[in-house]
C-alpha cells in the first residue's frame, strides 16, 4: 500500500508579463517582466511566512519549503496544499500537527537569499548528522555537459531576467539530463520548489547533481545536504560559511562554473579530472 500523499492544487501564475518601455533610441516597446507574488504560508490556520515567489510551482515550493525548514519530516505527514491567489495565500493541513511549531519560530535567522529567506531554529541542528554517498563520482565531462544544458535550456532570466535559477541533473557517464529546472524571484525559492517536487515524484537525490544561478550560501549547502545531493554546482561564488558548511557535511562544492571554466572548492575525493593525453614523439 503507497503511502498517503498530500491534496494539492495546481495553481501556477503567469510567469512573465510584458509592460512599455522606451528603448534608447525613443521608442516605445513591450518588454518581458517576472512575475512577483507575495503568497502566506498558514499551517494548520497558523501564520506562519509571506514568501514572495514568481508563482511557477506554488505547491512544491512550500512542501520543499517545509521540508527544508524542518518543520515535516516526511511527506505523509502533509494532509493538503491549497493555494489561493484571490487573497494571495496557501493552506496548508497536516494530518497530526506540528509539535513544537510556536517554538521553532520563536527561532529565525533571516538569510542572505534573494527575497530575504527564513531559517527556522537551530542553523546547524542536523548538519553532524547528515551523510552523504561516498561511492558515487562526478567526472570532468559529466560537469561539463552540464553546463552546457543549462546554457542551451530557455529559461525566463533569458526573456526578462530578474530571477535565479536552480536544476536537478543526473549524473552520467560523461553526459548529464536536466530533470527539473525550476525559477523564482529567490534562489530560496528555486531550490524548495526542487525539494518539495522530489518529494512528490520520489526521486532520490543521493547521486544527482544541483546546479543554481545563485552564490552558494551556508542555506544553499544545508539545503542540498538535506536533500542528500552530494554535489552542488553554481555559476557564481561562495561565501566563508558555505564553504565551511560545505567542508563539514562533504558536499563536493564547485563554484565560477561556466563554458569549461570552474573552480572545485570541496569534496574533491568525488571528482574525477579528464585525463589528459600527450603527444608521444
């Protein structure tokens, strides 16, 4: 017998909207914008959060997002997801309760994330306890194609710009296969909706590769250590705590990622270099 699974709707906003603009040489154009809703999060008819989101997968985003704050450990115990864009907010309902919730809000280290992101309490709480696969490797070619499926995927930054982007890819001998590509107004956002569809389509992140347009934060590398991915890709820098985080938990971490350029910052026992071949005279 499957496990109960959570009531959703299924209430995606327009992702872009055009508006006037006057261009450089005076004249007027319609211009691609993102979207931006704010949507409140009520658990059990308890406010909890206002998460401003692009509105791509609102259901996902906060299952992945009570997922990634701790607040549910399983997805059973979510009885219903209900969103309501007429008063910009979603339902959500458990099945027994959240024990301790005033608590744990009581607890919130707001974040450097795009949109001002919420940690709720203890940062650190589950970092020692997390392991991550030790028998799977990321070769050169495999990060390589990667990249370039991201470059060849359309994407809303490519229309409008104004958000970050994260993908869930497998991990394949030298080739890689985007499995969801997901864009909000925060990098936050992107990586809970990612978490929330994983759980709803059970797919195992223990040998998948994450990859954000974003800078990887300490809440990027708790995130993905959450979701048990051992690697963690970003076109963009890091800071001095996600590189810790990302030393204690074992993440391989590889940061600049762009074209064939990268720089590998942790968890190189996972990375397998192209070996290079030499003219023999």
């Amino acid at each position: 017998m499957n496990p109960p699974r959570p009531e959703i709707t299924n209430a995606s906003r327009p992702l872009t909207y055009e508006v006037e603009a006057i261009n450089e040489c005076g004249e007027a154009l319609a211009s691609p914008i993102a979207g931006e809703h704010p949507l409140t999060l009520y658990i059990d008819k308890r406010e909890v959060v206002t998460l401003m989101t692009l509105g791509q997968a609102p259901e996902a985003l906060v299952i992945g997002y009570l997922r990634n704050q701790r607040l549910v450990k399983r997805i059973e115990e979510i009885a219903a997801v209900q969103v309501d864009w007429e008063t910009d907010s979603v339902a959500v309902t458990t099945r027994s309760g959240i024990k301790g919730l005033a608590k744990k809000m009581q607890k919130r280290t707001v974040t450097t994330g795009c949109g001002q992101g919420t940690v709720f309490g203890d940062l650190m709480a589950e970092i020692e306890s997390i392991r991550l696969r030790e028998d799977v490797r990321l070769e050169e070619e495999t990060l390589y194609a990667l990249l370039d499926a991201v470059r060849r995927h359309e994407t809303i930054y490519k229309a409008a710009g104004a958000v970050h982007g994260c993908a869930l890819a497998t991990n394949e001998a030298g080739a890689s296969r985007i499995l969801t590509f997901v864009e909000d107004v925060g990098r936050h956002n992107a990586v809970d909706t990612i978490a929330g569809q994983m759980w709803l389509e059970s797919i195992d992140g223990s040998d998948k590769i994450f990859y954000t347009t974003g800078r990887l934060t300490s809440e990027m590398v708790i995130k993905a250590a959450q979701m048990r991915i051992p690697f963690l890709v970003s076109r963009s820098g890091l800071t001095k705590m996600g590189h810790d985080i990302a030393s204690r938990t074992g993440i391989t971490m590889i940061g600049r990622a762009v074209n064939k350029h990268y720089l590998l910052y942790t968890g190189k026992h996972r990375f397998v270099k192209t070996v290079m071949h030499t003219m023999v005279a």
